[in-house]
C-alpha cells in the first residue's frame, strides 16, 4: 500500500514553493530548474554515446583490479553515502556490473536486530569488511549514524558524538591494516532530489524505492544538510578523506567517481589515458569543496 504523502512546501530564491508527489507534474519551479540547481556546472547531462564509451573503458580498468586484488590479496573498501535519491545504487551497479561477485560484495544492510543493537556500533559492519582479494562496496555505511539516525531520532545525542569521534579511529585501523579505504559522498541539490522522488512515485516499478523514512525526509532538508556538515568537518581526515561528487547528473557522477578510485590504486596493466582525469567541477575533497563549489 503506497504512503499518503501530504503537500510539502519548500523555499526557492526567497518564494515559497508547494508541491504535491502525487500530482503528474510538479511546479516549474522545481521541474525546469532542477538539473542546474545548487549551483550546478552543466547546462545538461553528458551525452549517452560518449558517456557510454567512456563507461565501458572504465569498467574494463575495473576488471583489471578485481584481477589486480586476486593475485595480490589487497583489500579494497569503498563506502556510498548520499542523500536519498543521490545515485549510490545506481552507481555501485554500474561498478560492481563486470565484476565478479564471488569477490565483489555489495554491503546493504536492513536496521539493526536487537541484538546488534547492544552490540560495539562498529561491529556489525566490521562483519562485511573484505578478506584477501576482495572489495566490499557499502551502499550506506557506519554512517548511519552521522545522518538518518540523529536526524529522524534513531540514535541520542551522545551515541552521534561518540560517532563522530570513533569514526576516524575505526577507519584508522582499517587503513593501517591495509585496506584501501574510500569515502564517497553523491551530492544533489534539493530541486533534483525532489524531482528523483516524483519519478519513483509516479513509476509503479520504481515506488518501492520511496520509503516512508524518504518521505519524512522531504520536511528536513536542512536538518540533514546540518548533519552533513558535521560529518565532514569530524571525519574527513588524511587517513580516510571524503570525496564529494556532485550527481545532479548521474552519467558524470559515476565517471568521475570512477576515475578517482582508480586513479588512486597502482594495480597491473593500469591505462592511464583511459582513467583519465577527474573533472575538478565535479568533484573535490571534504567541507571545503562545499565553500568553493557552492555544491
């Protein structure tokens, strides 16, 4: 049965601006301006033909770390954080797409059981974290409890600053352990995640993605943007730094976080032609690439 969603209001420019999820179309405001908005570098989303092309040359460089990690027996942890409708599953399924799954796992955890409620909060995804030769990729994360726990009251204010004071020792011994750890953050504005929502509304094969936590998050943009935030300035560190992409457009999102991750391991056979350069409108490090970019 679908959620009853009521009219959400939100600020644009200074006007106020309503709108409906079950409506067919939304306000202009928000539908027009979407693609361009927070500030946005592109005018329009790349291309397919060359986003393809430059997709299918990436993935072949992904497959030739999964060999890379087999032989070598190194680790690889990648974490997906984002708003709701940012882009994670997608863009983990375009890495993970060539990839073995017998050594490329996909980390999605459901909430906590009771007993890992009374557990070290780490320990349950500890659990995932790769053996030799494996990549474990976490579509959410430990971080959890650094945006939607404090945000809708899943967790006290002393569990979230505890938080984000382990969080930078925990990735601590994972990197001195030898895991190649990265952190990435998919970044969008509020128009284009408003917009995101819609599609999955109003696509029947989509709406299991609307979930009711999703539509509670609609009235608290800005609760969440402060918790972001927070989370940056206590855990972007040297060790374990966070890489923000912007993902208003999806294509280049996952081209450029792709070509970080692979610019940033020395595996065998590596084409640096093909992974090319990261686009520096696009993506950058921590809190300061907010300042800089206005993402």
């Amino acid at each position: 049965m679908a959620v009853d969603i009521p009219e959400t209001k939100i600020t644009l420019d200074g006007n106020t601006v309503a709108f409906d999820l079950d409506h067919k179309k939304l306000p202009a405001a928000i539908e027009e301006g979407a693609f361009t908005s927070g500030e946005y570098p592109y005018p329009d989303r790349m291309k397919r033909k060359p986003y393809e092309k430059t997709l299918e040359a990436l993935q072949l460089e992904l497959v030739k770390v999964q060999s890379w990690l087999l032989e070598s027996g190194e680790r690889v942890v990648i974490v997906f954080e984002g708003r709701d409708a940012a882009g994670k599953g997608g863009t983990i399924s375009r890495f993970r797409e060539f990839l073995n799954p017998r050594h490329t796992r996909v980390v999605a955890l459901s909430k906590p059981s009771d007993t890992e409620r009374g557990q070290w909060y780490f320990q349950r995804y500890a659990a995932h974290l790769p053996t030799s030769g494996e990549m474990a990729m976490f579509d959410r994360s430990w971080y959890n409890r650094a945006g939607v726990e404090p945000v809708m009251g899943f967790c006290s204010d002393d569990q979230h600053n505890k938080f984000l004071e382990e969080a930078p020792y925990f990735e601590k011994m994972l990197v001195n352990d030898g895991v190649h750890l990265f952190k990435f953050w998919l970044n969008i504005s509020q128009e284009m995640q408003i917009k995101r929502f819609h599609e999955r509304r109003q696509n029947p094969l989509k709406s299991w993605k609307l979930s009711p936590i999703d539509i509670k998050a609609l009235g608290k943009w800005h609760d969440y943007t402060k918790a972001r935030d927070e989370m940056l300035l206590n855990t972007h560190t040297a060790h374990a730094p966070w890489t923000i992409v912007r993902s208003n457009d999806k294509r280049r999102a996952r081209i450029n976080a792709m070509r970080y991750f692979l610019s940033n391991l020395n595996y065998d056979g590596k084409d640096e032609d093909v992974v090319g350069e990261v686009d520096p409108l696009i993506s950058g490090f921590g809190p300061d690439f907010f300042n800089k970019s206005g993402a």
